[in-house]
C-alpha cells in the first residue's frame, strides 16, 4: 500500500494513516538530522525530498505543533557519516507531506524523486544508512521538503 498525506493537522495525519496502515507503530520526528552534504542541495531546491525508515515503525515529520495544528516546521540538524558524535543545528526545515509505503510498493519514480538513480540503489542506500536490510513489507515514509530556514 503506498498513500500520500498533508503535515498540516498531526491529530488527524495520525488518525490517517492508523487507519489505512492498522496495526503500524507510528513514529513521530520531532527533529530531522542530514548528511552535512545535503544542506546545500536541500537549500538550493535541488533536494526536495527524504525518505525515513525506522523499523517496525512508521514515520512521520511531527513539526512545531500549535494545539493540533503542526506549522510545518522540524527543527535541522547536520550530520557527517564519517564522524557520528558531529551534530550541528542548522535551523528549521518545513516538512509539507509525506508518503507512507511498503518498500515492495514503492516505485522507481517515487526513489528518483530523492535523488535515486531506481527503486534497487534506494533499497541499498536506505538499508546501508539505517544500517538494515529493507524487506518488502517494512514502511518507509518519504518527506515533501518545502524550505530550509537557517539558524540566525
């Protein structure tokens, strides 16, 4: 199964995707950590979206919530895969939506859409970054990025 959501209303985004994935833990992030790489790209508009994966789970951006509302908003934090303690706050990045999937149901188009060359490379490079072998029925959930406000 594969759907696509709005971030605007979290009660009712998980509400959503409970009932169309029952049974499915929900994760929500309350921050999004990228490859210090990235930040460029994603501030260029060149890297529009991110696909996340936690086993077992199904992710989704929680944003800064104003009573249920979610402004959109995550806060940003840089990362090098070559150093695990480098962490730096970069600032806020707004999340628009998400598609929720199952690896078996996500499309090449949907893997060109974060940058991969097919639907195999993004199977490879998700399972080597989260350090597990993607199975068919895991969720992967992929983040519509709209805008990086950086840190003042």
């Amino acid at each position: 199964m594969k759907k696509s959501y709005s971030v605007w209303d979290i009660e009712k985004l998980v509400e959503e995707v409970k009932k169309d994935f029952p049974g499915a833990e929900i994760h929500l992030d309350k921050e999004l950590a990228f490859y210090h790489f990235y930040i460029p790209e994603i501030e260029e508009d060149i890297k529009k979206y991110t696909i996340r994966f936690r086993p077992g789970c199904i992710r989704l951006p929680s944003g800064i919530v104003a009573g249920s509302r979610s402004t959109g908003f995550v806060p940003c934090y840089e990362t090098d895969p070559s150093d695990k303690a480098y962490r730096k706050e970069v600032g806020h990045i707004r999340v628009t939506d998400v598609l929720v999937s199952t690896v078996k149901d996500f499309s090449a188009e949907d893997a060109r859409l974060d940058g991969f060359k097919n639907k195999r490379e993004m199977v490879k490079r998700v399972s080597e970054i989260y350090n597990y072998k993607l199975k068919p029925d895991d969720y992967i959930s992929m983040y519509r990025l709209d805008r990086l406000f950086r840190k003042k």
